[in-house]
C-alpha cells in the first residue's frame, strides 16, 4: 500500500481564482485584521484585570478599615470598663478611709 500525496495544495476557497499578488495582499490584509482583533482582546483583558486589581485593593481596604475599627472599639470599651473599675476601687478605698 503506498501513500499518494496531494498533486496540488490546498488553498482557501477563494484563492485559486486570485492572482498571486492579491492572494498575498489578502493574506496580509486577514494577518493585519487578526492582529488588530487580538490587540483589541488585549487591551481589554487587561483592563478587565486592572478593574480587577482596583476592586480587589478596595475589598482589602475596607477590610483593613473594619479590623481595626472593631480592634480600636474593643480597646475603647475596655478602657472604659477599667476606669470604670479603678474609679469604683479608689473611690471605695477612700470611703473605708474616711469612715474607718
């Protein structure tokens, strides 16, 4: 069994009946198309990615702005509550002094 190659290449439907010269310029033209498609996609890939990237900066900046929010209220209360129990402590210190 012996393989037979193709006795001519194959060329996209419209080419057989262009002369060389429009088939190369046509050529060119789609390779031209294609590249500006694709620089396109890239340039909006991209953007999408930096729309991303922003989004994601601020997710993390309200996240940071939360934690410490709720670290600083924590702090706030306690220190609320041990003046609160150093004032009750003196204040009871001094009345047992007073009256004693």
């Amino acid at each position: 069994m012996s393989l037979r190659l193709p006795s001519r290449v194959l060329l996209p439907h419209n080419a057989g009946s262009l002369p060389p010269a429009m088939r190369m310029r046509q050529s060119l033209a789609q390779f031209e198309e294609a590249f500006r498609e694709e620089a396109a996609q890239s340039i909006a890939h991209r953007e999408r990615l930096r729309k991303r990237a922003v989004q994601r900066t601020r997710s993390r900046r309200v996240d940071r702005r939360r934690k410490l929010g709720r670290m600083r209220f924590a702090l706030l209360a306690l220190s609320i509550v041990a003046t609160a129990v150093i004032v009750t402590i003196v204040m009871f210190q001094t009345l047992a002094m007073i009256a004693g």
